[in-house]
C-alpha cells in the first residue's frame, strides 16, 4: 500500500482513517514512513554539521596554527627520574611557623597534668591485681613516666618564676637609677637545677650516697671505655 499523506488532513479525520484502516495498516502506511523521513532529515543535518566543522577548521595556505583549548596536552614523557624533593619537617624547628614557647604550652595544655593525674590513679589501682610481670613493669614504666614529666613540668614553672622575680627586682633597680643585669635564663635554670639536686641529696642516707656515687662512677667508667681508641688486628 502507498504511503498516505495527513499533513493537510485534521487529528479528526487521522482518528477515523486509523480506525478504518486498522492499527497495523495504518502504522505501515502512516507512522513508519513519517520516523523514516524524520530520521533521514536527522542524519543529514548532523552530517552537514560536521561538514561545517570540518571546513572551518581546515587551515588556510601559510596561516598559522590555532591548537584547540579542548584538546588536551599530550602527556608529558619523564625520562630521568626526579627525587622527591619535598622534605617533612618538624614544625617545632621550623622558623615559618614561630618559635615554640614553653610557657605558652603549659598555659594552654594544662588540663594535660589533671588528665594523666588520673591514668596515674587507674594505673596503681590496676597494678595491685595484675600478675604477669612483663604487663606489671610495663604498667611501672608508665607510671614513672609520669611522674617525671609531672616533675619537668613542676620544674620549668620553677623557672620561670625565678626568671620572673629577677626580672623584677632588676626593674626596680632601674627604677633607682641604677643599671639593670638580666641573666640568662641558661644560668637560671641551671642554678636551680642544681638547688634541687643538692636538696635531695641532703634528705639521702649514707648508704644512698655511696650507691648514687657507685652508679655515677660506674656511668664516667662506660663513657670513658667508649671513648678509647678500638684496637686493631695486624695480620
């Protein structure tokens, strides 16, 4: 059958030729010959595109290239090996950061003290049940750690209240006219290190003395043998 044409006909008399004709009559001689000449006129505009696209990026006789901006670069081929050069530092010794003060730190991470006050606590009551020995001076370890960076801590605020006080009095010789001297905060803590060892000691007995004498000696006699020359074999 022909193909009918119901360009100039209404959706009406469409509606009535379909029923007339029949579902299956009506698609072969309406509808499938209508997508075939919708497709064809679909393929010849996408090629006269690219017909277009083509021509106007043909280059003209001695005129100069014009590279794309969506084409991407080629990659790049690394024949020798370049080393990472990037360097990690620590930021406490990097000078772009600051310099690190330690007043600053136990202001600002005090609640470390309270904290590890009472791991401390939990530790000794832990320690009193636990009875594998590796566990129990590992746990020992811990708690004399502790300690010591609680002492460390007690110690640099020493300091700093010596500096502090100094400082002060030196202020207020200034005050009378007279020339001040600020003494470096090396020789502060160094004296006051000092203080605190000779307090110590004072409190020890003399069998504590003589053990701390033995350890100290026995100390000087490993770091002097470490200091000899080795001996070599002559064959």
């Amino acid at each position: 059958m022909e193909e009918i044409d119901t360009s100039e006909m209404t959706m009406g008399e469409i509606l009535e030729l379909r029923k007339t004709m029949g579902s299956k009559q009506f698609a072969k001689s309406v509808t499938h010959p209508k997508v075939a000449k919708l497709k064809g006129k679909e393929i010849r505009q996408t090629k006269e595109k690219e017909t277009v696209s083509k021509r106007s990026y043909q280059l003209e006789k001695n005129a100069p290239e014009e590279v794309s901006s969506k084409k991407k670069p080629p990659k790049l081929r690394q024949v020798v090996e370049v080393p990472n050069t990037k360097k990690i530092t620590d930021p406490r010794f990097n000078p772009e950061i600051g310099e690190f003060s330690h007043a600053a730190f136990d202001k600002r991470f005090d609640f470390i003290a309270d904290i590890e006050a009472r791991e401390k606590n939990i530790l000794k009551k832990k320690l009193k049940k636990v009875k594998n020995a590796e566990l129990k001076q590992n746990m020992h370890n811990l708690v004399n750690r502790i300690d010591q960076k609680a002492i460390t801590r007690k110690n640099r605020q020493g300091i700093r209240e010596r500096e502090a006080a100094w400082k002060k009095e030196e202020r207020e010789k200034q005050k009378d006219g007279k020339t001040a001297f600020y003494r470096k905060r090396g020789e502060i803590a160094k004296e006051f290190q000092q203080e605190i060892i000779e307090k110590a000691t004072s409190k020890m007995s003399e069998h504590q003395l003589a053990k701390k004498d033995a350890a100290r000696e026995k100390k000087q006699a490993r770091k002097d043998k470490s200091s000899l020359p080795v001996r070599r074999n002559v064959f």
